[in-house]
C-alpha cells in the first residue's frame, strides 16, 4: 500500500473528514435557520440562496466519491440527448440496490450542475436528522410518512409547490420505495405473483402511486423522465465506509431517455393513474432487461462517456478544511500544554464520542441496518 493509501484508511483521517463534516453541516444549517426572513419577502431569492447551502454540504460527500476515493462513473446514454442534462428539470427513476446509490445520484448531479437544487421523494424520517436531514427541509425536499392514506395530500402540495422553482432540478425517485435485499425480492414477487403482474429478477415491484402524482403535479414543468440503472462493474460491492477508507469502485449508469428509437417527454408518460402504473410497471421489465444483459456482457447498449469533474466539490471541502482545522489544531496544542488530566481526558472522551457518531452515521447506510419497509408491508398486500 502506498502511502496515500494508508493515509486514507487511518482513522484519524476519518476522524477530521468527519469533523468538518458535522461542523461545517451546523453552521450552515444555522445560517439557513436566518434565511426563514426571506421567504415572505422573497421566496425565489430565499430557494436560490439555500440551493448554494445545501451544495456546501452535500458537495463534501460527493467530493468523498470523487476526489478522496477517485471512483470512476461512466454514463451510458444517448450522444444527441446528452447535451440537455443539466438544462432541463426532469424525473429520474433510480434503482435501489446499493449502499451508496445515492452518493451516485448526487455524483451524476454535480456533474451536470444540479446537484445543489436536487429533489428526491424521502422518508419522513429523515427530516430530523441533523445536518442531511436539516438542510433538505430548506431544499422544500418531498417528505413522506410511506401511508398513502396520509401522505397523499401532502405530498401533492409539496411537488405542487415546486412548479415555480427558480432552478433546474432533478427529481429522484427510487419507485420501489425501499433498498433491494433477497428477503424483500422474495416477498415482492410473491405480491406480482398474486397480482397477476410479470416478476422481475433484479427489482422489487415498483411503487406506482407516488410515481403517478408526481408526474400529475409537475407535468408541464418536467421536461422528461430519465430511467437510469447503476451498475459495479466486477461485482463489486460499494460501501461508504469503503469510500471513507479511500477504496476507489467503478460505477456504470445508464441512462435511458429513448424508447424504440425515441425520446420520452413527459408528456408521453400517461397522466391517468392506472395507465401510469402500468406503464411503469412495463418500464421495470424493460430495467430488469437492461440488467440481465450487462450482468452477462459487463456493458449498456449505449455509448459511454465520462462526465468531467468539476473542481467546486474540492474546493469547497478545502475551504471548510482550512477554516475549521486551525481551531481545533490550536485548541488541541492549548490543551496538551495545560498538562490539566481532566482536560484531557474531556478530550478523550469527545473523540470518543465523536467516533460513535461517525460510525452512526455510517450505518445508516448500510443494508444490513436498512429499513423493514418492504418485509411485512408486502405480506399485508397480498393478503
């Protein structure tokens, strides 16, 4: 291992990423918390200043990705579509399959220059998690309590809120609603086998509710769906903390905006619930199709390219780095110069703490900790 690489998988370097993380993540929820005064003088000025926020915080973990890792992201898509990422607002359908899949649809976000103003459809939840789930709440992020009964009105208002949004968007959706596992696989086509529905191999059955509404609600202000299906080559398997650690992955996404030949507008999407589901259904056979075939060929059929990196994820890392590391450094060399056992064995137990918290958040990744959703919900449909 060269020393780079020690580097990266020493957990002190863990330690200080982690720290500008959650230090930079608070005052920056802090300065948002301010910009509440705008938003009955001027609501557009009040979402275009929180887009840049919110990129501070998320860029840091896409610059993990990028920069600290380096793994390699290839997009698979059409040459004549590509020029409109990024120019457009749009739909794009994720797969659930991975522990950091959402790390990739940020990656593929700041590439094309949305990923500040990015929107996903998430669970309630996830709105009182500090720092993430903080800034989402300013980002007007879709938040839902997964009972439809519930949900419906409110998620409605929110995408209805958004149809005078300021900035390009990207709204991600995984429709299956939860991360794929065998145990759910097994119990979703159990439910497609009940329902007279096709089963797919390498997907849960898609949540088709959801879907429909938000292409009711922000038809004429979405451009397109994109379908996108993300991919490891040489099966691997991605973990953050395999990022943390500096391990470098090889993501392939395909992104499918033509069907026989043609592009697919949203307006081509039915707006009626039941054609929508179906024909959402129909766009998971065809996904289940396109990964039956790079499992057996390693490759999309599409042309690959690599979207540039962009330089803004690195320096805003380096930014926050310099501002908030010669404090600590300088309380640290005070404290060892007190010699004072009670300081430091404060010290201690905050980096103690401080640990705790990271692998936390680590785990809130990881599918062996994921959410039941999925287990005894589909149990109780099919019955």
């Amino acid at each position: 291992m060269d020393i780079v690489g020690f580097l990266k998988s020493q957990f002190i370097c863990h330690l200080l990423i982690c720290y500008i993380f959650i230090v930079s993540g608070l005052i920056i929820n802090f300065i948002q918390l301010f910009t509440l005064i705008l938003w009955p003088i001027n609501k557009q000025l009040f979402r275009r200043i929180n887009c840049r926020l919110a990129y501070c915080i998320s860029s840091q973990m896409v610059m993990l990705l990028e920069w600290w890792s380096g793994t390699d992201c290839t997009l698979y898509t059409d040459p004549e579509s590509y020029h409109q990422y990024g120019k457009e607002n749009a739909i794009v359908i994720l797969n659930h399959n991975f522990e950091i899949d959402f790390l990739c649809g940020w990656n593929f976000c700041e590439r094309f220059g949305v990923l500040g103003s990015s929107k996903v459809l998430a669970k309630k939840e996830l709105s009182y998690m500090p720092i993430i789930g903080w800034m989402w709440y300013f980002l007007e992020i879709v938040f839902c309590k997964r009972k439809w009964e519930e949900d419906r009105k409110t998620v409605v208002q929110k995408l209805l809120n958004l149809r005078d949004y300021p900035e390009n968007f990207w709204f991600l959706i995984h429709c299956e609603g939860t991360r794929f596992t065998e145990q759910k696989h097994q119990i979703s086509m159990q439910v497609a086998e009940a329902k007279g529905l096709p089963k797919l191999k390498y997907h849960l059955l898609p949540r088709t509710k959801g879907f429909a509404v938000t292409v009711q609600c922000l038809r004429n202000v979405v451009s397109a769906v994109y379908d996108s299906t993300l991919n490891f080559r040489n099966n691997e398997n991605p973990t953050l903390l395999g990022v943390l650690n500096g391990k470098k992955y090889h993501a392939d996404l395909y992104f499918l905006l033509f069907t026989i030949g043609r592009r697919i507008p949203l307006e081509d999407v039915p707006e009626d619930e039941q054609e929508c589901s179906t024909w959402l259904h129909k766009l998971y056979q065809e996904k289940d199709a396109f990964q039956e075939q790079y499992y057996q060929t390693g490759t999309y059929p599409a042309v690959p390219t690599v979207p540039p990196r962009r330089p803004w994820t690195l320096l805003n890392w380096l930014f926050w780095a310099l501002l908030l590391l010669y404090p600590l450094f300088k309380l640290l060399i005070n404290m060892i110069n007190s010699g004072s056992s009670l300081t430091l064995a404060s010290f201690a137990f905050v980096i103690v703490i401080a640990s705790v918290g990271v692998r936390w958040m680590i785990g809130v990744t990881e599918i062996n900790k994921g959410s039941t959703y999925g287990n005894n919900d589909n149990k109780q449909k099919q019955k």
